[in-house]
C-alpha cells in the first residue's frame, strides 16, 4: 500500500493520511460500524472507553479475515458531541500506535446513535494481499 500525500495540500492535523492506495489483486474487508456494546450487553462510560470498544470489535471482525490494524486502510468514526473528540482520538491513536503506515481517516459529530448511551461509532476497511 501507498500513502498519498501531496505536496500540494496541508499536512494531516492528527495520525492519519490523507489518502492510501491499494495495489491491484489484494482482498478488502470492511466492516459495519461498531457501537461500544460489550458481548456481554453491557456499554462502557465516556468516549474513550467506548471508542477503544468499538477499536477491539473492529479489531475482531478484522481478524476473521486474517487481518489486523496494519492492514487499515479507512477509518470513518462518529461522535455525538465535539466534546467526544479527544477520547475518541486517543484511543484511536492508541489503537494505531505500533502503526507505520497510517490509514485515511474521518470523524463526523452527529446528533445521535439508537440509544442515548452510545457516544461513539467506528467502521474500519482493510486490504490486505
């Protein structure tokens, strides 16, 4: 893979890229978007802890594909308020910490989730040969 970075533009403001190429013939994964809900029903408190959820069910659902966090192309996350940003950037920065090659990233704020109780989503698409 190959991080795309003009010259031409701004450097990214945090740990992402601002574009990633996949080379032809290799496998994509994407999945859902993953609410902090726990396997056993239960929702962490605060952003970060939320977001480090929703990074480990990422981190799952990746691996079924024999993927992992190194093979993350996108990230588009979602928070409920501008004040979730911080939590949710670093566990996304934690998540992504033994990370090299860094993937495109987006973070949207939006009115809500189905329940009031979520603060965050993240989906995740890889590629891997």
């Amino acid at each position: 893979m190959r991080v795309l970075a003009p010259a031409s533009i701004a450097p990214p403001f945090a740990r992402y890229a601002h574009g990633v190429e996949v080379p032809p013939g290799w496998r994509l994964a994407a999945s859902s978007g993953q609410l902090a809900l726990a396997a056993d029903g239960t929702v962490p408190d605060g952003a970060e802890a939320q977001a480090r959820l929703c990074f480990a069910n990422c981190a799952a659902i990746l691996a079924e594909a024999g993927m992992g966090a190194a093979d993350v192309i996108r990230i588009n996350a979602f928070v409920t308020d501008r004040a979730h940003m911080p939590g949710y950037m670093a566990a996304r920065d934690a998540w992504l910490a033994r990370i090299d090659r860094l993937p495109a990233s987006t973070l949207v704020i939006v009115s809500g989730f189905t329940r009031p109780e979520f603060l965050v989503e993240v989906e995740v698409t890889a590629a891997a040969p």
